[in-house]
C-alpha cells in the first residue's frame, strides 16, 4: 500500500499558508469562529473545484467517504453542508480575492519567457464575458430575463500561461463595455478584444490621464468561408492615449489574428 501524501494534499502543500493567514487577519474572517476555519473552508471548495462537484450536498457525501483519509487531506474535522454555506454566506470574500492576486503574482513570472506564437515582448492579454445563467428564484439579487437570473464574468487573460489577472462578476443586463471602466491599462500592453467593447469615447480620456500607450485589437469580420470581410480599412483599430489612431502594418495583421482566434 502507498504510504505517501495524497494528490489534494500534495496541490495544497504549494498554497503559501503564510500569506494566507495574513489575508484571513486581515479582514477578521475567524472572528467567532470554534471550529471551521478559513482554512477549511478553502480546502472545502479548492477540493470541489478540482473534482467538479456540482453542489454543497455533493461536497459533502464526498468528503464523508473520505472519513479515514479527511486527516490526511487536511481537513481537521468532517465538512458539513450547513456549515460550509454558513461560511460561504457570511465570511469575506476579499480574503480569497486577496490570496488570488498574490498566487497570480507567483505564477505570472514562472510564463513571462513562454512563447505564444507571435514576435511580441509586450504582455497580450484577451479579455472577454461569458454569461452563466442561474435560477431566478434561487438567485433574485442578479436579474437578467423575466423567466431566469444569470450573472456574467469579465475575465482579462494574460495569453502567455493562460492566466486571469482580472476577474469581475456583474449582473447579466450589464454590457461588456461598462467593465472597460475598471480596467486600469497596462503600458505597452496588447488588448485582444471583439468589436462588443469598441468604444473609444469611453477610453480616450482614461488613457489620457494613464499617460499611457495601450493597443486595443479587433479581428475582422469573416465570411462563412472563412475569409475577412472588407471593412475599408476599419478591421483593425490602434488606440493611443492622445487620441490618435493607426492600424498595424499588413505584415502583423494576420499574427494579431491568429493570436486571437487561437485563445
């Protein structure tokens, strides 16, 4: 028989429980606490993620038949439902958004050097929304049809690693441009984005006072076939902080293409 660490407890042994528990302090998230800690709960739902448990009910009659291992795992007593929603419910979600900016800041350098298929040493990033629909009568507080409820997640992905380094859940009437507003934009940076958020009344003047040259990019329209529509020169759109816009040369038009079609 194996003796040695399991697979879960291997995957937390990289979490830095340092900074974790300067997050938890913090924003008092222990404060009345007995038993469950934070630490647990992050456990609770780190394990649901990586074995796409469906719900609460499903966490838990997984970890039960895990009783003799629970130890070794981590977790320091059995998990029950009512105990995680409680937790989930009214501890801070800043500590965990806290821990994620730090563990994207780990992780960010370790692919600063990998190759993405184009001849560019400025960060790439692709930002896009998807919309997660939700029971409207589970789900109130995110209105979105008069049948159903849903929420959307803007995501801002750092191309080289595949990493998110900015994440915003609004509900699902808000339009994807309104989330430009709280992007600060990096220098030099490549913005990948459809034409949903071509707006440059909107991002001039925060470029502006970024003092900042940012490159937002659009891919063309595309025929059934396959191939771009004509768009007179208006496939592709430069924005700079002083208002001026140019298109890329012919040359980088097709690598800015593939790059985004590839994400």
């Amino acid at each position: 028989m194996h003796q040695g660490k399991l697979v879960f407890a291997q995957v937390m042994a990289h979490l830095p429980l340092s900074t974790f528990r300067r997050c938890v302090a913090r924003y008092d998230g222990e404060h009345k606490v007995k038993s469950f800690s934070c630490l647990d709960q992050f456990y609770a739902m780190a394990f649901a993620q990586l074995t796409f448990r469906e719900s609460l009910r499903d966490i838990e009659a997984c970890l039960a038949t895990q009783g003799q291992r629970l130890y070794h795992l981590g977790f320091r007593s059995p998990v029950a439902r009512n105990t995680l929603a409680n937790a989930n419910a009214v501890r801070p979600w800043q500590i965990y958004a806290d821990l994620a900016q730090h563990l994207i800041g780990i992780a960010r350098p370790l692919y600063a050097n990998e190759p993405i298929g184009l001849d560019l040493k400025e960060t790439v990033y692709a930002f896009d929304a998807t919309t997660i629909d939700l029971c409207l009568s589970v789900y109130p507080w995110a209105p979105f049809r008069s049948t159903k409820a849903a929420i959307k997640l803007h995501t801002l992905l750092d191309v080289r690693g595949s990493i998110p380094s900015f994440i915003h859940i609004s509900d699902g009437k808000t339009h994807e441009v309104n989330v430009l507003d709280a992007l600060t934009p990096e220098p030099g940076a490549f913005y990948l984005l459809d034409r949903g958020y071509m707006d440059f009344a909107r991002r001039r003047p925060k470029q502006s006072r970024h003092n900042c040259e940012t490159k937002v990019v659009t891919p063309p329209l595309m025929t059934t076939a396959g191939q771009p529509k004509p768009s007179n020169g208006a496939g592709f759109q430069g924005l700079r902080s002083k208002g001026v816009t140019s298109h890329p040369a012919p040359s980088q038009r097709s690598k800015v293409v593939t790059a985004f079609l590839t994400v």
